[in-house]
C-alpha cells in the first residue's frame, strides 16, 4: 500500500528541471493520470544513476539502465531485491565465470548494504511474474556491480510488517527513514506544503517571512522554553508561536503573511504533543472571521492529497455552547452520533431525590447518551469501568440502563421510572433493542464533559469488539466558534485568564458586557476540528492599544510592560486583522492514519521530550556555563525520586 502511495506522490511533485512529459496512460486509478502539461520530477538529474528502482516498467525493456540503492534481501545467491525511496525492482545475479567478481560483489554484501548495478531491462520468465510489486513484471540482467558501502547487523529489519518498539525506532531513526511508511509519510508532508506555499504565495499574494526565535517571555499561555544570555539574569525565550510578530508585520503593512513556522512550548511528558513542532502559521489585514475561514477550506482543498476523496467546502460550523451540550467537548469527533441528550424536562416531577436534588441547582441538569448494541457488547467489567471513570475523574454517578430485545429496561433505576418517561427517553434517544443508556446528573458544563469522554471511551470498546463507528477513510472537518474570551484561573477561580491568548478580540455583541460581566463575554476565536482533533486555531485580534491595555491590565491583571511594544505598535494606526495556525504535524498525522505525530516528523522527540538518538538533552560543563552567569545546583535523592515519578521513562512501545 506505501508503494503505491509513493507513486502517487511522485506523479503530483513539480520537477525542478522543468521537463514536460507526455500522457501516461495506463490502468493506474485516474488520480495517477497525468495531464500533458503536468510536471513530473525528474528524480536522475545530477546523480550517478540513469533510472530509480521502482520506475521501472515493461516500456522500459531492453534499456541499459545503472541503479543505486540497498539490498532488501537475496534470494538463493541468483536473484536480489534492490530497493530505493521510490520502489523494489529485482535484481539478476549472474552465474557464468565471465561474471564472478560481479557475483561475489553481490552475494557477499550484507543486506542494506549500498550497491550501485548496471545491467538491462528483461522480461521476468513466463509465470514468475509479480503482481504484487510496481515492477513485478520485469528484472535487470546485471552486467556490472559495485559495493559503495557494507551495513553491519542491523538492530532491526527494515520492512514495514517488522515490529519494533518506539524507542529502538526513535534511538536508530536514520534506519526507521528507510520504511517505505516513513518515506510515505514524509513526502506527503513535502508535498501538502509546497502546494500550501503555492497557493498561499503564487495564488493569493501572501509573503513568506521568517520570524525571530530568540525572543522574550510572553504572558499567560503555555511554558517557554529559556535561552541563557552573556547579560546576567537575561534569558531569551523560545516562542511559543509567532503571535505578536505576524501582528507588528500587520502594523507595519504587509498586508498578507505566511511562514512554515517552528514553535516550542516546554509542556513536559504529553504523549500526544512535542517540545518542538511546526505550525502554517498566516495573518490578514482587513479580514473578518469569514474570510479566514473560506482561505483555509480553499487552502486545504487545493493541498488535499490527490489519493483521497475531495474536500466538501464550506466546512459545517458549530458554537461552542452546542459542541459542549452535543458532544461534551470543544474538539467533536462528528464522524458518528452517540450525542448527548438534555433529559431535564421529563423528570422535573420525578420521585427520584438524587436528581430532584440536582435539578434544583443553579445549572444543574439531566443528560444521557445512547451506546448502539451496548447491552450485547458490554461485559460487567465494562460497566464497572466507566461508572469508575465517572467517579475518579467527575466525581459523577452513572446510571447505567440496558435493553433487552424486547425494548424491556434491566436496571435498579429503570423501576423509578414512569412508563411515559420511558417512551419519552425512547423517542428523544432514538433507542433500539439492545441499546445502552447512560444517564448522569450533575452541573451543566461538568455533566457535558463526563458524558463526552464516556462517549469517546465507549466507541474505543464498541471497535473493539468489532463494530465500525469511525471510518478511517473519513475526513469529517468543524469549525468551532463563540468561544468565551476568559475561564476562571484553576487555582483562583475569582480571577481570569485568557481562554486563548490576550490578543483575541471580543465578539462585537459583547463588548459592553467587558465592563460589568467579562466572564460572559464570547470572542472572535475560532478553532478547525478533524476527526475529533484540533488541528489548527485563530481569531481576529485586538487592534485598538486601549482596549488591549484593559484587557491585559485590569481584566488580566498583567504586567504591561512585557508587551509595551506590541501596544505602542497598535497605537501607530494598526490596521485589523486576523490570522491562524494550523498544526502541521497533526494534520498530517490524520491524513496519513499514523498512530502518532512522531510518525510524520523526521526526527522527533520521546514521550519525555528526549532524543534518544543522540541523547539531548545532555549535560553541560561548569566551564561552558560560567560565560552566561549559571550555576546547575544538582539535585537531591528525594527531590530526584519526586521527578521521577512526575516524569516517568520513555515507554518502549
């Protein structure tokens, strides 16, 4: 499957050299096809090979064609398989004296090793034909051979269906590169962002610009990454995203920005993020939320790999009130249902004291959501589980109900339940026979986010067990929108913090309210949402230094002079703008089906934020330090046991 996703890469990059080729026609799926004016690379120029392994085809027969690549394995010292980043091609080794020192070459190099063959294009024998590779139906008769370079025992073999642990994986990357997956992989990264680049550049007027990473500590938001300076007690800081940058290049009118931008957030061990990652990273002047948005469908449609279903613009938008009371979260997985239904109304009568209990508080409510066949599909233990999560982590009561397959209710709850009750919960839940319920009462947003991560984890058990709720193939995209401007601080819930970052402008309609009720206030952010993941967030900002020093000074309660000149900037007539990053890494990490965003970046770091190939972060002599006024206090037994344990090792797997 990667070979052929390598082929269709290869038909959809521009060539360098700027050679025009003709049709090809053949029973490739019509994306393969290529138009008379499509520009194909031309993957031979400057190097010492005619052809690469896996161009080759029967239109090449009788060619004399020199190869360069590694030995993926050998077959009873006659036939060789020799591989490059395009493809496989079978290699024959020949057997006459004239050739012995060719066949020595050959048979004696260990596989991976690096070996350079000329010899000329044949047919395979009749019958012996491959189907199953690109160039199956074809060999090289070799006539010549040279060894460029031995491989030692490899700590892994290099095929696909090999499994290997991350770590070995990421300690020895330079030969986890060679998979056809990772090749796959990364050539579909180069090719969505040079089609990114075009669109954005060539198509629309955008500047591509390099902004500085040795910056300054920014308020709020998530921790930075420190830089020592030769200035006692100076420290540089990584930027987390070039946030205020794109917005001083608004100020100082260039209109349209755009970079591929590396960013860096120092957010400890989180499996699904990195120290360092890569964002598309784009600002406008004079644009409002809609027009952000219709520029980043079109930018995807016209990037999408050529390999999958088109991209359906607009893509749907949603607030993130209904995201939250539909899905329980602000990220939706909108590939399958399950939603949350608000059960409020049908017991404001009830007898039952725990949910009268709960209907009579400020936000309290009733909500349950429907698992398809759970009554079938879920063991005690399951149940058991979730009602465990729902206490841990909420600290929330499930109430689960099964139905049998007469639609009869199995559970303690279920007897003080009225009989129009159960029809009622029937209709609004769309129940069949089989089905599962959960109910759950409790605070609004709480019970929201309990239900939306039961959701999640029933649909982990549900494809467990077999059934097919999310299809791989889907690429299901949301805006979210409406989210508020400020949450409550978790260690001081009296005081606000940013929901986003300090430069978002409020929502228009809600400008008065910043004033008497910040906490109401809605801003102008906007998150897209795949499959459940955000893979890229923005807003319109704040351009008017007033209403920016108010938020950051009185509603934030932040020092102003960290950010004194970004507010003078937006004195001096800054236009309004707007802008947003999408996540590259996990947006590609989607697209290819990866398991992990480090299956989509060259070199990534661990679980724990290390490089396990050249073990960095690593130590630094006293001497090397004293130039910028550091001293490492090492610390004690105690203190490292306590680190371990917030930090635990790399997993291996």
């Amino acid at each position: 499957m990667f070979r052929c996703g390598l082929s269709r890469l290869y038909k959809g990059l521009s060539r360098p050299t700027g050679h025009i080729v003709q049709p090809i026609w053949c029973s490739f799926p019509r994306s393969l096809v290529l138009s008379p004016q499509r520009r194909i690379p031309d993957f031979n120029s400057f190097v010492g090979r005619t052809n690469t392994c896996g161009e080759l085809r029967t239109s090449h027969l009788g060619q004399e064609v020199t190869l360069c690549g590694w030995i993926q394995y050998r077959r009873q010292n006659i036939f060789l398989v020799l591989r490059d980043f395009q493809g496989l091609v079978q290699v024959v080794i020949p057997q006459d004296e004239s050739a012995a020192s060719v066949k020595k070459i050959l048979c004696e190099a260990p596989v991976e090793s690096v070996v350079q063959v000329s010899g000329t294009v044949v047919s395979r024998p009749p019958g012996q034909e491959n189907p199953k590779m690109a160039t199956g139906e074809i060999e090289i008769k070799v006539k010549t051979a040279e060894l460029l370079n031995s491989c030692k025992k490899l700590p892994f073999e290099i095929k696909d269906f090999v499994k290997k642990t991350e770590a070995l994986r990421l300690q020895y990357r330079y030969l986890d590169l060679r998979s056809f997956q990772m090749q796959y992989n990364l050539r579909l990264r180069s090719q969505m962002v040079m089609k990114m680049r075009e669109y954005l550049c060539n198509l629309h007027g955008f500047v591509d610009i390099e902004t500085p990473t040795l910056f300054k500590k920014t308020p709020g938001g998530a921790k930075e990454f420190v830089v020592p300076s030769r200035e006692p007690g100076k420290f540089y800081s990584l930027p987390q995203s070039p946030q205020q940058f794109k917005q001083l290049l608004m100020v100082g009118g260039l209109d349209r920005y755009f970079q591929v931008a590396r960013c860096y957030r120092d957010e400890g061990s989180r499996p699904d993020r990195q120290p360092e990652f890569t964002q598309i990273d784009i600002e406008m002047s004079f644009v409002d939320q809609t027009g952000i948005q219709s520029l980043i469908e079109d930018l995807l449609r016209y990037s999408w790999p050529k390999d999958k279903d088109p991209l359906i613009v607009p893509f749907p938008s949603m607030t993130f009130a209904e995201a939250l009371s539909t899905y329980g979260t602000d990220k939706p997985d909108t590939r399958f249902g399950m939603k949350i239904v608000d059960i409020s109304d049908m017991f404001r009568n009830t007898k039952i004291e725990i949910l009268q209990d709960v209907l009579s508080q400020p936000q309290g409510t009733i909500k349950a959501i429907c698992i398809p066949e759970g009554t079938k599909y879920f063991k005690r233990k399951d149940v058991e589980t979730i009602r465990k999560l729902a206490t841990d982590q909420f600290n929330q009561e499930i109430l689960p109900v099964f139905l049998n397959a007469n639609l009869n209710w199995n559970s303690p709850v279920a007897k003080s339940i009225m009989e129009e009750q159960k029809l009622e919960l029937l209709r609004l839940l769309e129940i069949q026979e089989e089905d599962m319920v959960l109910l759950t009462a409790g605070e609004h947003n709480k019970t929201c986010s309990l239900l939306g991560k039961l959701r999640l984890e029933c649909a982990d058990l549900l494809e467990a067990r077999g059934m097919v709720l999310r299809d791989s193939a889907l690429f299901s995209f949301l805006w979210v929108v409406d989210f508020p401007l400020f949450l409550p601080k978790e260690d001081n819930p009296g005081e606000l913090e940013s929901a986003h970052h300090p430069f978002t402008a409020p929502h228009p309609s809600d400008i008065h309210l910043l004033y008497t009720e910040p906490e109401k206030v809605r801003s102008q952010h906007y998150d897209l949402v795949l499959n459940g993941s955000e893979i890229g967030g923005g807003s319109i900002r704040i351009h008017d230094a007033e209403l920016q020093r108010y938020i950051l000074a009185t509603l934030l309660k932040e020092d102003v002079k960290l950010l004194s000149h970004l507010l003078q900037a937006l004195d001096y007539g800054a236009p309004p703008h707007g802008g947003i990053a999408l996540g590259l890494d996990r947006l590609l990490c989607l697209v290819t089906g990866a398991a992990s965003i480090r299956d989509v970046i060259a070199f990534p770091k661990s679980f724990r934020g290390h490089d396990l190939m050249s073990n960095a972060p690593d130590y630094i002599p006293p001497e090397e330090l004293r130039p910028y006024h550091i001293q490492v206090s090492r610390p004690t037994d105690s203190e490292a046991e306590k680190s371990s344990l917030n930090h635990p090792p790399d997993p291996e797997n």
